[in-house]
C-alpha cells in the first residue's frame, strides 16, 4: 500500500486505543506519494511541460531521486502504514492521489464473507484508522466485514440471492449452516445493535430495557461506542459506564446486563475527549457487524416496548420489501408505555416528511406528528427521509451504506449523508405502523436531568482543525459535495477521499430524489407541505405499486411524479423549470468562480431551528396549510434559504450520543 500519510515509527496497535505520531514533513509524503506527487508538487501538470527542455530534465531528476527515496523508506517503514488521510491529501491535492487514497481506505473488494452464529471480534486483527479530527492521531479499529455488495444486471443492484446471502440465523440447518435466507425462521433472526453514548448516564438503562423487553434475547448481539473517562466513569450525575449492570450481579444475576453481557462488545477506549460528534462513533459500531440478518440503530436514551424484536420484524416483514428500513424519530417516554404489559399506550407516531435548507445550503430533515390509529396488521407507509434516531433495516444495510468517518463535529448531516446514499443504493424508508421504542426527553420530569448531560461540541476547541481551512466549514463541503446538494461549487473545493466507500450508490440518482420530493440544490430552495403528501398514505399508495416482483426495492424508473406544492403551483412550476435548465448530470459543478462563504458552527445551526411546537405556527405548518389555505403566503410554496430565525429560540437538549433534540423553550 503507498501511503499518503504515515509516521516515522509505526504506532501500537492498541485495540480502540489511541496513539500520538508526529505528521511527516512534504517531502516524505511527496515521496511516499510515488512519482504522480512529486510531478504535481513541482509544477508539471500537463502533457506539454515534458516536452520541454528543461521538463524533461526535471521530470529525469525527479524519477531518480523518488525512486532512491522510496526504496529507503520502503527498508525503513517495516509493514504498511495506516490508509491515507485528509491531511495527506490536503497537503499534496490532485485527483489521481485522491483517488488512490479512496481505494486503500476502502476494504478488500470481495464476495459476501462467511457466516456463523454466536460470533465476536474476539480474536480478529484490527487495523489503525487516523482519527478524522486529528491525523496526527491513529485509533484501532475492527475492520469492516464486507465491502458493499457488488451489483447484479442493468440495475446497479445487487441480486436477491446476494441479499438473501447475509443475516445469520441463531440456530443452524441440518448441514450445520447459519445462512438460511427466509428459510430461517422469523424468532431465530440475528439482530445487529450499534449504540453510540456520549457521556449519558441512560445508556446502560437503554441496554437494559433492550435485553429486559425483548422476546427472544438470545438472537441479539450488541456493539457500544461509549464516550467517556477512560475508567468507564464520568462525573456527570455519577453515571457508570454502558456496559456496568443497574445492580451488583452477585445479588441479581437474573438483570439483562449480567445474563447477556457475553453478547455485548465494547468500544470502551475512545476517551471523550476524543469524541468528534455522533458520525465517527457510529461509524465505528457498524464496524463491529459480522452478518447479522438485521441491523438496529438507536440512541443512548431509549425505552422500549415489550417484545420489540418480534414487533419489528413483523413490521418489516409486512412491507413485503427486502430493501425496506423503519426508521423514524420516536415519541416521548412520558405516559407513553403500559408500566404493567410494556404496551404503548398512545397511536400518535412520527413521520419522517418535513426537510428544509439552512443557510450553509445543506438540506435538514425533520418529523412530523401523526394521530391515525394503525390498524393491527397495517403495514409501515413509505416516507422520504431517514432519521438515525431509529433504524430498523436488513443487515446488508449496513455493508452497503456505512456511516462516513468524515464527519467531525457535524451533526445535522449525518441523516441527509446517510439518507440519500441509502436512497440511491436502492433502500426505501417506511415509517413504523406501531411504536417501536420511545425517547427521554428534556421535557416535564425529565427536563432538569437530561440537560445535565454534556453535548460533544464540548470538544470543539480541542479540534480546530486548522489544517481544514476552520471546523467545520471543510467537512460540510465535503458532504454537500458528495450529495450534489451544492451544485455551483467547484469539484476541487471538496475532498474525495473514501468516495467509492461513502459516496452515493448507483441503483438510483440523486436528481431523481430531487425531482420526487421538490427539492432545487441549484437554487436552495424546496416546495412546501411535502407532509400532506405523506400522512395520509398519498405517497405510500403511489409508490408501493411498483415494487419489483423480487421485493428489492421500488423500481423509481417506472414512476413520473414530482411533488409540488398543492397550493402554490405557478411558483413551483418556474422554480423546477430553472433548476432542471441546465444537464441534469448527477454531479455538475463549476470550474469558475469563487467559493460562498464558509459554512457557520454547528452550534449556530441549532440556534436557527426552531422547536417542533414553535414550528407549529409558522408558514411551514402543514397542519395550518390544510385547514386555511387561503392563508397560505404567496412566497411559501418553495422556500427561500432559511436564515429567518424565529423570536423565540427552542432550546436543545441531549439525545445521548452527543447529538441535540429540539425541544419548547
């Protein structure tokens, strides 16, 4: 492997530890870079250069002078070092090294890896991964078990059998195979966990409810990312670490985190002060999966219902689609359970339907309160957007679209990133049919403990990265970038390491999910009232019909549909006519001009949402646009960048990954 980064003395591979190295100067990473960096730094970009005199000379003294270095260093380096880094290609830029450094940070292209139940990383050999807010930092991590699935046909799909090909059932067949397809019945399904905790005192609450309430615990294997003192300790409301039983064992040996500790695995050693915001953390659980049938993704502070597990396949077994993902933001904990039978109690749900820009031109994605009693065997409704507060989805889910460790302190990307990739890979988001699990929020009872739990923004000074051009400015035009939800930029202005990895799928594009749900990149601008749309079951009705005979997937080039507006409709028409004016290529960008203006904090980005409830009142408001359109503004049919910010600010509280709920001030 040629590195683009590497360190004068190789680190300790430490699992999950963390290993101080001093950066390489230019020249050793020029030379690392192979003969293509050296050319680049020196000035020879074209053709022409080398016909010259004196760029034949230079590239002649540059050849020989690389290839003495290299051999030098290639005695010297010992084994490979770590994959390339953003520092790397910050330094040396070009798009040949970058695409170089997105093949070595990639895993080893292959078929779907082997399967067994019980399993565990125990054993397997890890590799060192540089941390993405310091590179002068190297963590040991588990590799990834699989790349994405490679596609089958004219799809850009994988096949059935593939797909039917990951997920372990807990008992073998009569050869002794744990791969069993759908032959593998329904209770004897794996499921997957990853659960990433920032200094939250529910977290062992959370898992505790998870092993406690469900039917068949035996089936679930769980991987925790938990972010705090390094002896599992933290200050914060004496909370213990995750993993650390409610009550000793030795008088209660029956508690769920005492029966099924064996089936939980730790990501203990990232101390919080090296915490980088919810993206990195869960990237490293998703690094944990070995082939699970199914892959759950919740937050630190979650309660559920009794029998979950059996509740949750049902569902995504009624959707009749094996590319299929529940995912919603859930409800409040507060009188919301049976304390007897585990039950929900209420029927309102969340779906995922509202979205809008914000003033750095990425796109926010939001729920939005639902009150229709589901009948008992009602199947989930399609909904547009993902939300990582719940994720319910087949194992391959996780192969196909991991989580992008390049993310650091960002939060609000992390569901667009995840959302439109999983779109464009061929995946559909249903909203559940029934209550799955609910959230402790700030509110009532809960409101003065859970605003003691400390946010990961905590850690911004400590990662300035002056190296990027500003926090987090660099990362948010990479993931603009890497979406197309910034059309106007220019290519070179964001960094394509991992692209291949963490970029978009090719079962779908990009424009088409624009197209479907109104959203103009080009003018930042999306159509109103996206939710009437969705509530009521229009868009669930208009899409489900074409579903491929084989259940992978909606096929989207069968549908002709653009969502606009129903009440601003001449608006609409003028703003997708303008948008689609130029070749609607899945990635456009210009080679001219200027760059906008660096992207605003995070922080900044959470004082311009306003709360759910305040949102109640404004021009956005579904509920008010279907009860009084005559009321309806003019302008409203497709907004403007959001820089409005509301009079009254939502306070935010902690959802117990680092990440931030809006709640009423």
């Amino acid at each position: 492997m040629l590195p683009l980064h590497f360190a004068s003395t190789r680190p300790s591979r430490v699992r999950g530890g963390a290993t101080e190295v001093k950066p390489p100067g230019r020249r050793k990473l020029a030379a690392a870079g192979g003969p293509a960096a050296l050319l680049l730094a020196n000035g020879v970009r074209s053709r022409t250069d080398l016909f010259r005199p004196a760029g034949r000379l230079l590239v002649l003294f540059v050849a020989v002078w690389a290839i003495a270095l290299c051999m030098i260093l290639g005695t010297m380096r010992g084994d490979d070092p770590p994959p390339a880094d953003l520092a790397g290609l910050r330094l040396l830029g070009g798009e040949v090294l970058q695409k170089r450094a997105a093949a070595q940070a990639a895993p080893v292209p292959g078929v779907v890896p082997p399967s067994r139940w019980p399993v565990s990383v125990a054993g397997e050999e890890f590799e060192d991964i540089i941390h993405p807010g310091n590179p002068d930092i190297f963590l040991s991590v588990p590799r990834f078990w699989s790349r994405p699935i490679p596609p089958d046909g004219d799809r850009g799909l994988m096949s059935r059998d593939l797909a039917l090909s990951v997920g372990t059932c807990s008992r073998p067949d009569a050869a002794g195979g744990y791969v069993r397809g759908k032959a593998c019945p329904p209770n004897q399904r794996t499921i997957f966990v990853a659960l990433a905790s920032y200094r939250d005192y529910q977290c062992r609450e959370t898992l505790d409810d998870l092993l406690s309430k469900a039917r068949f615990p035996e089936r679930i294997r769980i991987a925790v990312v938990d972010q705090r003192g390094g002896d599992q300790s933290d200050m914060v409301q004496g909370s213990a670490g995750c993993t650390v039983p409610l009550g000793p064992c030795r008088t209660d040996r029956d508690q769920a985190l005492c029966r099924f500790r064996h089936q939980i695995e730790l990501h203990a050693d990232i101390p919080r002060r090296l915490a980088v915001g919810p993206a990195f953390a869960r990237h490293i659980a998703y690094r944990y999966y070995r082939g699970e049938y199914y892959v759950l993704q919740v937050d630190a502070q979650t309660t559920f219902v009794q029998d979950w597990d059996v509740e949750a396949i049902q569902q995504h077994e009624a959707t009749g689609d094996e590319m299929a993902v529940l995912s919603h933001t859930p409800m409040d904990v507060s009188g919301s359970i049976d304390a007897m039978t585990g039950r929900p109690i209420r029927s309102d749900r969340n779906v995922m339907c509202q979205t809008h820009f914000v003033k750095d031109h990425y796109l926010v994605n939001d729920f939005w309160p639902i009150d229709v009693d589901a009948a008992p065997d009602a199947a989930p409704m399609l909904q547009p957007f993902w939300s990582a507060a719940f994720s319910f989805a087949r194992g391959h889910f996780a192969v196909n679209v991991p989580y992008d460790m390049y993310l650091p302190m960002l939060f609000e990307e992390e569901e667009i990133s995840v959302g439109l990739r999983g779109f464009t890979a061929g995946y559909d988001y249903f909203a559940p049919s029934n209550n799955i699990c609910f959230h402790t929020y700030a509110l009532g009872d809960n409101e003065e403990k859970r605003n003691m739990v400390p946010l990961f923004w905590e850690n911004e000074e400590r990662f300035q990265l002056d190296r990027f051009d500003g926090d987090p400015a660099y990362f948010r035009r990479r993931v603009l970038g890497m979406l197309g939800l910034d059309p106007k930029r220019r290519i070179a202005s964001w960094n394509h390491v991992g692209i291949d990895l963490y970029g978009l799928g090719h079962v779908r594009s990009n424009v088409k999910f624009f197209d479907l749900f109104g959203i103009y990149p080009r003018h930042k601008k999306h159509e109103h009232n996206l939710c009437l749309f969705v509530e009521d079951g229009k868009m669930h009705e208009t899409f489900i019909k074409h579903l491929q005979k084989d259940g992978m997937g909606i096929d989207y080039t069968k549908i002709d549909y653009q969502f606009r507006d129903p009440f601003v409709r001449e608006e609409n028409d003028k703003s997708a006519k303008s948008e689609h004016s130029s070749d609607d290529n899945d990635f456009e960008y210009s080679d001219s001009g200027e760059d906008e203006e660096h992207a605003s904090s995070p922080k900044e980005d959470e004082d311009n949402r306003s709360s759910p409830k305040e949102d109640e009142g404004n021009e956005d408001s579904p509920k008010e646009d279907k009860g009084n359109a005559n009321n309806q503004s003019t302008s409203g049919g497709v907004l403007e960048v959001r820089d409005d910010t509301p009079k009254e600010e939502g306070k935010e509280v902690d959802n117990g990954d680092g990440k931030t709920e809006p709640r009423s001030g």
